[in-house]
C-alpha cells in the first residue's frame, strides 16, 4: 500500500493558513482504478479519478490530532453502504475540489447487509504528518478522545448476559428431551433440543450419532465464539470421554470460554441420564410434590361457615347441622318429597291451568315448549317443511336437482347442483352436450377438480365423464366414455356395437337412409348414438328400390361425431333412374 501528500495540498494549505482559515480537508473519496499498482509509488501530481471510476464519497466523521505535527482523518463506511470494490482513496478538501491527500491498496470489497446476508463495516484513517499540522488545521481534540476499541465493551455485554442466564440456569439445564441419549443401532444418537449450558443458549437443530462403550461419558462442550468483524454465535461439540476423564470447563489457546456438561452415562444396562432439568420443569415437579404431601396430610382445620376446612359429610334429610355436608343421597331424598314424583305432579295437574303455567314459570321451560312448537318431527320424515329437497341437501343428503329441459350439460356442476337430474324427452340436442339423443337420469356427483357426471338413458345406456381441471363454470369436461355392461344384444337394421364393448373401445354402426330418386344433398342423418370422440370411417352402398334399372349412388360429403350428410348421384345412358336407399356403416371412438 502506497500513500502521499499532493502537492495541491501544498499550495492550498499555504493560502488557507495565510487566510487564517483552517487547512483540514472534509471529505473521502473511494474509487476503483483498472491497472493500479498499489505498492508503486504515486505521482504527488496525480488527480482525482474520473467520474466513472468513482464508486462512493463520504464526509470525514471524526478527526484529531495526534501530536503537532499529525492529524488523523476518519470514515466509517456501516453495513448499510455498499456493494462495491475500491483500491484508491482521496481525501479532499469539497470546496475546493483539493486532492489533499493519496492511498492505494489492493482491491477491497464493501458490502451492504441484503436479503440476510450480513455485510461488513469498514473504518478507513488518513494521517497526515508535517511541521505544524494541528496548527494549520486548527485541530485541539486529541485522537483518543473517539478512536476507542468497543470489542472489550463488546464482550463485556456477552458476559453480563451470560451470567444471568448462569444465575438463572445454573451451570446446564435441558428442555424436554433435547440432548437426550438413546441407543440406535450399535451407535447413541443425541436428540435435537434446547439447553442452557455455562450460561449461553445452545439449540441443537439436528440429532446426532456418535460411538460410545459401556463407561463412556457422552458430553456436550458450548462456547460462544466469534470475531470483531462476525457475529457471534453458540458452538456445539459432542463427544465421548471415559467416565473418568476430565469433564471441568477451559479455555482455548484462542481466549474462547467453553463449559462441558454430561448427557449420559453408557451402562451394561442402558444409558443413565445426566441432564439436569430446567428451572420451569423443576418448578413444576416442586409444586406437584408439595401437593401430593399436602393431599396426604391430615393436618388441616375444619371448615366452617366463615373458613375453608375439611368437612364431614351426611345423608341426613331431618338435620340442622352446619358442620355437615349432604350427601347426593340426602339431597335426592329431599327433592322427591318436594316434588312428590310418586304422584308424577299431578297435584299441579289437578290445581288447574294457572298452577301448570306457574310451574312452567318457575322451571324456565317457556323458552323450550316455544321452540318445540317449530321443530321437525320425527314420524312426519320431513313432509312438514316447505321444500323437502333443500332440507335434505342442507343437512348434506342427496338432493333431486329436477327436470334438465333445455339446459346444457356443460353448465351443471356447481356444489349447489350436486345430486339427481331427469330428462323425460328425447328431443336433445348436440350442442346441449348429451352423450346419446336419449331420454334418461344425469346423476351429478362430488369427485376430482369438482364434480363427474354419470348420464343413463331410459334404454340401459350408461356415459360418464369427469373434468380434466378446477371447475370454471362451463367445464373442462373430458369426453363422455360409455360403460357396456357385458350382455346379449339384440341387433336391429339401425344399430351399432362396441368392439370391445367397454368404454374406451371402437364403435361400429350402421343403418339405412331416406328413399332418394334423382341428384341432391341428403343429411345430416344422425348416427344411432353419437361417437364419444371422433367417427373415422365412413362408406355407403346402394339398396335399389322396385323392378325398373337404377342408375343412381351416393357419395359421402362430411361426418362429425353425430351424423353423416350424402349426395345422391345418377348415373348412366340419361334413362329415368329408379328409386334407391343408401346403407351406411360408420366406426369411431
């Protein structure tokens, strides 16, 4: 590190002294310099660095002086400055732009406290020696004065802290199981925990596994350790000693104070704790102590109507006494005759409607006949309430959501709508989401992302289908799966099967056209059931009608999942064609 006094300082400090005005510079400038060699010597001529090469300015917090003929300069860079890397200082007197005074070092980084990463301080000193330098910058205070060393205050606050927890504590205390030793194999693990040992709180965030043999000592050694520049912070050893080792406290060749306390003892028979209890728990089993003694003893004075005591009790119902309790007997005894339940009240019965209302009175029972009067009864099974339905679905019973109409299955969903639906007509439509144009039961049930939907037509045909994500209202809705049910079936003209049939599997149907004679468009003709998913493959013959020639096919123009749409087409010598029916086979999913 090479530093030096600039000849501006020179000139400057000359008319300052002439002008009787102070010659002390004011302000600190670091910088980062490419290239600077900082053990070369430095050009007293050197200027301050360029803008860009400027990374941080700061006031001199503290100077004084050192004898007559040197001064001291201060800054102190905190936590919250930074980040940043310098190798050159300027001092600087601000109002004049006057580089005073040069150092460089080798690149240094200053870091602020982020995102819990704690930063550094940094104190850097310009001491600046010449003939008559207190007297030019008319500096009297001395550097003693604020250049104090806080480490020893430092510790002495960790100290003072330490002993109270020590005076608190005592010399170890354990919470709960923490640090606890337990056999774990052919090893001890130490359980995780918190303790209180020499004074400094020790917590063990993780179990431990150490070896161990019969006579062995498991232990913790705690020290508080740390430097001027970091934090200072609890450290935790676990080791084993044989049970006549030296288990006192010491101190390390680097100054640091560490307390030993014993966990466990390692026996043939099992580990023999060690811990000692902390002063909460100690407390408690006191306290618990004393009062089991104290339930105990029999030396206790007897109560009496003014002081608590023991007392006697009595299953007396004719007694005066006051120095007896009743007994649940006594007191059972004494309300039947009150109430002459052997009579059931009928004595209030037969005294008339203003004795029963009296009575009513007196028992605080008009509060509970009122709200009798609006309760459900049992044997009515709810055909006592307005809507039978909503009861039911408000005490989480499957409720009928009624007649579907025109609604659109997409849109049935919601937690409201949970339960059962029927449609009574076959006049559905696609865009209303139907998985067969069928009459039948939507049953509406809670499952994944929501809800699942389960449609059966009047003729036995079961679909469901689920939602692919959250419920939005409309859906997601997967595609409708038929469920077969494995049976016989009977195959009409117009039909379809399932290969195989469960859901999943590929559908093949087929069924005949309307009786065309002559060139046009036919369709759409809706398929038996609608595909699941997609028809991928459609074909049309020809079915001739009558005894004349027929001339006349049909071509296949467009299929979705529903329906295929023809255009019949004629043929031939320009002779008049005959009437023909198309048969159709489609397949799809």
């Amino acid at each position: 590190m090479a530093t030096v006094i600039t000849r501006a300082f020179e000139h400057w400090q000359a008319g300052q002294v002439l002008n009787n005005l102070p010659a002390r510079p004011d302000t600190i400038i670091f910088a980062h310099v490419p290239g600077l060699d900082p053990a070369a010597d430095i050009n007293p001529d050197e200027g301050i660095p360029a803008d860009g090469q400027i990374v941080h300015r700061d006031v001199v917090a503290q100077y004084g002086m050192i004898n007559d003929s040197a001064v001291a300069y201060s800054v102190v860079l905190d936590t919250r400055v930074g980040d940043f890397t310098f190798n050159w200082i300027g001092l600087v007197d601000a109002a004049s732009n006057t580089l005073c005074m040069i150092v460089h070092t080798p690149a240094q980084q200053k870091i602020a406290t982020a995102n819990g990463v704690q930063g550094n301080n940094i104190t850097r000193t310009f001491l600046m020696e010449f003939a008559g330098a207190a007297e030019a910058s008319q500096i009297t205070v001395s550097a003693q004065t604020w250049q104090i060393d806080f480490s020893a205050r430092l510790r002495g606050i960790d100290e003072v802290c330490r002993l109270a927890n020590l005076d608190y504590y005592g010399h170890a205390a354990f919470f709960g199981d923490g640090f606890s030793v337990s056999k774990d194999g052919d090893k001890y693990r130490v359980k995780a925990g918190l303790a209180y040992v020499g004074g400094i709180r020790a917590l063990l965030a993780d179990d431990a596994l150490l070896e161990a043999a019969t006579g062995n000592v498991v232990y913790a050694d705690v020290s508080y350790q740390g430097s001027v520049l970091s934090e200072f912070a609890p450290i935790i050893h676990l080791g084993v000693k044989d049970s006549a080792g030296d288990f006192d406290d010491y101190t390390d060749a680097n100054g640091f104070a560490h307390y030993i306390t014993p966990l466990a003892l390692i026996t043939a028979s099992g580990e023999e704790d060690k811990r000692d209890a902390n002063p909460f728990d100690k407390a408690i089993d006191d306290i618990n102590a004393a009062l089991k003694e104290h339930a105990k003893s029999r030396d206790h004075p007897d109560a009496t109507l003014s002081e608590k005591g023991f007392i006697q009790l009595s299953s007396a119902v004719d007694s005066d006494s006051e120095t007896h309790a009743a007994t649940s007997k006594a007191v059972k005894t004494a309300n039947d005759a009150a109430l002459k339940i052997a009579n059931n009240l009928s004595e209030i019965a037969a005294a008339g409607p203003p004795a029963v209302l009296a009575a009513i009175t007196n028992l605080n029972l008009l509060t509970t006949i009122n709200s009798a009067k609006g309760a459900l009864q049992l044997e009515k099974n709810l055909s006592d309430v307005a809507s039978p339905a909503a009861a039911l679905k408000s005490i989480g019973g499957f409720a009928v959501g009624g007649p579907l109409d025109s609604k659109n299955l997409n849109l049935i969903g919601n937690a409201d709508e949970i339960g059962v639906w029927y449609q009574i007509t076959d006049a559905v439509t696609e865009n209303n989401n139907y998985p067969v144009r069928a009459s039948g039961t939507l049953l509406v049930t809670p499952s994944a992302y929501g809800c699942q939907q389960e449609y059966t037509s009047y003729s036995g045909l079961k679909f469901v289908r689920g939602l692919s994500a959250a419920w939005n209202g409309s859906g997601p809705w997967q595609q409708w799966q038929q469920i077969s049910a494995q049976q016989p079936k009977a195959v009409t003209t117009s039909d379809y099967i399932r290969i195989p049939d469960v859901p999943g599997g590929l559908i093949i149907q087929w069924f005949a056209g309307n009786t065309s004679m002559g060139e046009a468009s036919m369709g759409p003709l809706s398929f038996p059931i609608a595909f699941p998913s997609a028809c991928i493959f459609s074909s049309v013959s020809t079915l001739g009608n009558g005894t004349g020639a027929c001339d006349q096919m049909f071509q296949v123009t467009s299929t979705n999942r529903n329906s295929i749409t023809l255009f019949s087409q004629v043929f031939g010598s320009g002779s008049v064609p005959g009437t023909a029916t198309p048969l159709i086979l489609v397949i799809g999913y």
